[in-house]
C-alpha cells in the first residue's frame, strides 16, 4: 500500500485581489456567516461592498488596507463554505501556508489564531503599511527569469539600498525600494538582461512591503501581535519568514512579527512542502497565481497535481 499523498492549503497575497471576487459565495449561509463575524469586528458589511461591483469598489480596491481585510475573510468564508460542499477537499489537507497577508487565513485554519484577532491585526497592518507608504513612497518590481544569485549580485553592483522581497520560484522574485529606483530598476534589467528577462514590471502593490522599509510599520503592530493568544498548530503551518514548518506557538508568534520587514521565503515554503511528502497543492483565491508557480516555475514540483478554487 503506497504511502499517503499529502496536500498543501494555499492562501494568496495582495494583488490576487479583483472585481468580482466573492460571487461563488453570495448564496452560501456558511460563507455569510463569517462575513457576519467580520462585520462585528469592522463595523461594515464587506460583501455588499464586494458583490457591489461598481465604482466604489473599484477605489477601495487600490486601499492596501481594503485589500488585505477582503483577501483574509474572503479566503475564511470560502472555506467554512468547502467544508459544507467539498468535505473531501478540505480533509485530505496536511499543510498549509499563506503569501504575505495569506499567512494570517493560514494560521486561523490551523487554529493558531482566532478569527477575530486575525481580522483586526490585519486591519491594521494594512492601516499601517498604507501610512508608511504615505510618509515614504515605495514600491515592487516582478522579476521573472533571472537566477537569484545573478540578481542579488547586479542589486549589489547598482542598487544597492534596493532588496529582494519574495523569493517566489526558481526565477521569480520581487525585488523593494523607493518609487524612483524601482523605475530605474525596470529600465535597467530590460536593458542589461534582455535575452534572460521574460517578464519585468512594477506591481500595482502599494509600497516596499517585506523589506527594511516597512520597519515602522512592522513595530507599529508589534503590539497587538504580543496580545493574541497564539495555540499549537492542529495540522503543519509553513511559515513566510523561515520558509520552514513551524509547531511552537511561540516561534510563530516571533516570525509573524518579522514578516514585515523580512523576505517571504515561497520558494524554499513550497519545498518545505515537497520534501515532507506534498503531492497535491490547493490554492484558495480569487486568481489563480500560486498553483501556477508551483506548477510551472518551481521545477521540482511539476510533476504534483495543482488546483484552483476560487474565491
């Protein structure tokens, strides 16, 4: 009898975000019942402003704070609905993981954190991502096609106050700075690397988000994080920072307030993954993006199963 296929749960990061998103859940009772939840904690209700569809959604969307709060209870909502409707997805998970503000849904899903206190830390995150970005315009620019060591080593060379930020696939990365020099950094690799480059261009994510310049904002939300309660995990959580799986609550707890300020290590988390016997990776989001890479940039992994459900 071969041994168990384990699956990876996976929840998406800020740019998975986009009109439409929430409508396979407007008939759900399971779905609307955390929407209920955020609702107490927020003080509006997020899935008439998401099922709107207009204009209004349209501006609150370009909000780091809108975003993050839509992408974490969106994702919570959609699972409390697969448990009534895919009961044999959400059981045969073995692990799980987030990007960026998907951590947060990944450790309410293995109980860590309430979803309460998970909501309102992401709240105000996003407030105070969005008052740095404010006080100091920064950005991100997608590199797809150049090695990391190549990268580190031009960043090095010409942009050196520039760091990379996520460690996505074997060539995917993102790479924070200022506003200017992430414009300057566009340019530059269209130019010296246009044989390698498949793909540059700066994201439409509002500021250097895990790098050095979110250290005001990381600090602003220490706090709160200290205040939660943080339990033992039911099922392994792979976390951003370390790119590792982590049991003790405390060790979560202490990445969880790095996360900021240091690199999302996805690659190395996907891995992690793999070599604990992942065959199947489940990506819970509005686009696909995640299940992509795992599929088609991370050459290790081609050969596992990847799915898409969306939000």
């Amino acid at each position: 009898m071969g041994k168990a296929v384990g699956t990876l749960l996976m929840f998406p990061g800020q740019g998975a975000e986009k009109r439409g998103m929430c409508m396979s859940m407007k008939g759900s009772a399971e779905a609307k019942a955390i929407f209920k939840r955020a609702k107490e904690v927020l003080g509006y209700d997020l899935l008439d402003i998401l099922l709107s569809n207009n204009d209004t959604l349209a501006q609150k969307l370009k909000s780091t704070e809108f975003v993050q709060v839509s992408l974490l209870v969106s994702c919570i909502a959609k699972i409390e609905q697969l448990r009534k409707d895919r009961t044999g997805l959400i059981a045969k998970v073995t692990h799980v993981a987030g990007l960026s503000v998907g951590e947060f849904a990944a450790l309410v899903f293995a109980g860590v954190i309430k979803f309460e206190d998970a909501l309102h830390l992401v709240q105000e995150r996003g407030k105070a991502m969005e008052f740095e970005v404010q006080r100091s315009p920064t950005g991100i620019v997608s590199v797809f096609g150049i090695g990391c060591e190549v990268l580190q080593n031009y960043l090095e060379s010409n942009f050196p106050n520039m760091q990379i930020s996520t460690y996505l696939a074997d060539n995917q990365h993102t790479i924070a700075g200022k506003e200017h020099e992430c414009e300057a950094l566009t340019e530059s690799l269209q130019k010296e690397f246009s044989e390698e480059i498949i793909d540059v261009r700066q994201l439409r994510v509002a500021g250097a988000f895990h790098s050095k310049y979110m250290s005001n904002a990381s600090q602003g939300i220490d706090p709160i994080i200290n205040g939660i309660e943080f339990k033992r995990p039911t099922l392994p959580v792979i976390m951003n920072a370390s790119g590792t799986i982590v049991q003790d609550p405390q060790q979560i707890k202490t990445l969880l307030r790095e996360q900021l300020v240091k690199p999302v290590q996805w690659k190395r988390s996907i891995l992690a993954a793999y070599k604990n016997g992942v065959q199947s990776f489940v990506e819970v989001a509005p686009a696909r993006i995640l299940s992509s890479i795992v599929k088609n940039r991370i050459a290790q992994c081609q050969d596992c199963d990847a799915e898409l459900v969306i939000v």
